[in-house]
C-alpha cells in the first residue's frame, strides 16, 4: 500500500503499495530547527507532520496543534505469561535433580538451570545458564600499621585507666588489657589476658647430694640423665601439664571456673581462678576436681580472695584426696578451723603443689631414695613457712 503525507490534514493519504516520504521527511526532530508545513520528523519513535509553517521549539508528541502523528500502529498484542522465579538451592551436588529455575552455587560462581536434569555439573552451557561468576582476586592490601607494643604501667590501680597493651601487677601475677576500661580488676577474662603466674620458690635451699654413677645413654636413645651433684643431665619423662575444673559441686553456678596444673614425678603444682555466682547446695569450704590424688596434707595459703561469707584472719588450703579443704582463722581464734565461708559471689585465686601417687621408670633413671625429698609446709596459724621432710 502506498502512502503519501497530507499536508493539508497531517495525515496519510493512500495512493499505493508502499510508504514514500520523499523530500518531506527531516529525519529527527530537533528543538533548534524551524520546519515548513508538511516537512516529517521522527521523535521516540512514531514519525510526525508539521501542521504550520514557522514550527520551531515545538515537540511533537507535546504539540499536537503544530504536529500530527502519522505513525501506524499496530493492537496491542496480549499479556505473556508471568516468569517463573528462580529457586535457590545452595551448592551444586551430582546427586540432586534439577528443574529450570534452581539456582546452585560452584567453585565461586553461581548458575540457574535451564533444563531440567540430574548430575550435569555447572558451567554446562545445555543445562545451566551464568547468574554471577566468581571475580578475579583483588590487588594486594596496603601493609597494616606497626603494632604497639606492650606498655608497662606498674602495680594495678583502680583509679586507673588502661588502655590495650598496657600491662600490670596483681597478686603476684602480670597482666596485660585486651579492651580499654577502669576499675576492672585482674584477672577477669574480659578485659586481661594473663602474661604469667607467680613460681613457687623454696625459703631455703638443701644440700646437694652425694654424686651418684649415671647409667650411659643406650646407642640412639636421645634421652639425657642428670648425676647426683645436681647437674642437670635429662629431661624428666615423667612431666605432664594441663587443665582442671575446679568446684565446690551441688547446684552451684561460677563466674570463673578455671585451673591448670604441672606434674613432674610426685610432685603436683596447681592454681586455680575460681568465682562463685551462686552457692546453691554447693559446699562451703571444700572445692574438689584436683587432677591427682593427694598423699599428704602440704598446701598454702590463698593468694586472693573476696566476698566470703564471713569475714575470716587467715584462709588456707589442704589438699587430700581430690579435695581442697579450705580451713580459716575466724575472729579470735587460734587455729585454722573448716569454716563455712564459700557463698554468693565468693572469689578465690590460689597455687599450690602437694605430692601424689606416681610410677617409677625402673631403668634408666637414678633413683632418690623418699627421705631425701624436702617438700614445703605452711603453718596455719600464720607462723610461715618452710621445708619438711617428706620422708
């Protein structure tokens, strides 16, 4: 069908088979141009006849007494159907079946498929399409600042704010601060880590030993001996080290609950940080969990403790069994006595070493007769300390 424009109506006039614009058209319409009765321009698609002459600054879906639109237009075609969403299903696997729409992760990247299948492993182009694909690595970072370093600051003060890094003295053990605060005492875990726990070390020392004959290292044993001078010759094999729970039982609940111990030989050092939150049936002077039994009654006294449930002169710890028995000196009392004096809130801090049960090496140890061995005692009135003969 042939068309011409009207420039009389704006419209199009049929005078054959095909569409002739001819030297009318003006291509796109531009704001700037003046236009002339019948000249066409096309705008955002449909094309446009000027209806006036002197049409300038007119746009031509804006200004239908100046343009007409002389656009054929097709009916509107129907609604298509709605999409189908897609369907997450985590990380690919051979094993599951698959329907269009499921979306799977793999190697970084992420695709949906589109046929449905079983066992087709992304990026297969007939059954999966690309959703996001994993991106290059990015370029390196920038070197981080220097760390600070850890900035001793003295005994702790609760008049004192710390800061993290700075490090203090309490209870005869270091600390330094993980997060900037004051007032909060060593060692709660929140604010302080530990550095180190105070050793235990011996009023006075014994006297060396009669030199003994040392047993020559089998060929290929690695393992050293020391002699009876007191020279150190080998490592004990006989050494362990780790954690336990220390508890007064029942219904009680903790705030702390930690303890670590050292086992050379016989001989046992433990500490503990141990903080009630409520007693309930637990006991009130008895806290058990000791990692080996006790085969004498050598303790010490407490290196902290706060919020007992009376007030007390003196507190110290015997270990027997698995238990330490907490006996203390109350008010005018002369002796050390197994008080009640654990409850809401009480919180103990403590090192002690006792001796326990422990098996012998039969070869390749020199062996100490049990008189020989000093251990330290604590006398319960407060009278001090010392060594007594474990023999």
């Amino acid at each position: 069908m042939l068309t011409r424009i009207n420039p009389e109506t704006g419209r199009m006039d049929l005078v054959g088979d095909t569409l002739d614009l001819g030297s009318a058209f003006q291509g796109v319409w531009s704001g700037g141009v003046t236009y002339t009765k019948g000249e066409a321009v096309s705008y955002g698609g449909p094309l446009y006849v000027s209806l006036a002459d002197a049409n300038i600054g007119h746009q031509p879906d804006a200004n239908p007494t100046w343009w007409g639109d002389v656009t054929q237009r097709g009916n509107p075609g129907s609604p298509g159907a709605d999409g189908t969403g897609l369907n997450p299903m985590g990380a690919w696997s051979g094993a599951t079946t698959y329907a269009p729409g499921d979306l799977v992760s793999r190697d970084g990247s992420s695709y949906y498929c589109i046929v449905g299948h079983t066992n087709q492993a992304p990026p297969d182009a007939n059954y999966w399409g690309e959703s996001a694909l994993k991106g290059e690595p990015g370029n390196p970072g920038s070197p981080g600042a220097d760390g600070a370093g850890l900035n001793p600051m003295g005994a702790w003060s609760s008049a004192t704010t710390y800061a993290p890094g700075d490090v203090v003295s309490f209870g005869g053990s270091s600390y330094f601060c993980i997060v900037g605060h004051a007032n909060e005492t060593p060692p709660n875990a929140t604010y302080w880590g530990v550095t180190s726990i105070p050793a235990m070390v011996g009023a006075t020392a014994g006297s060396a030993g009669t030199a003994g004959l040392v047993p020559a290292p089998a060929a290929g044993d690695n393992s050293k001996f020391f002699a009876g001078d007191g020279t150190y010759k080998y490592a004990l094999s006989d050494y362990e080290e780790g954690t336990w729970t220390p508890s007064v039982g029942g219904t009680a609940t903790y705030t702390y609950q930690v303890g670590r111990y050292v086992k050379i030989g016989k001989m046992v050092y433990i500490s503990m940080n141990m903080r009630v939150n409520a007693i309930g049936t637990g006991s009130t002077h008895t806290i058990s969990g000791l990692p080996f039994s006790s085969i004498s009654l050598v303790g010490g006294f407490f290196a902290y403790y706060a919020f007992l449930s009376q007030a007390v002169i003196s507190l110290a710890g015997e270990p027997s069994g698995t238990s330490l028995y907490i006996t203390s000196t109350l008010g005018a009392a002369t002796q050390q006595d197994l008080n009640a004096v654990i409850g809401n809130g009480t919180w103990i801090r403590c090192s002690f070493t006792y001796m326990t049960v422990s098996a012998e090496r039969t070869t390749g140890f020199q062996r100490f007769p049990i008189s020989t061995i000093l251990v330290p005692y604590f006398q319960h009135n407060g009278g001090g300390y010392g060594y007594e003969n474990a023999g």
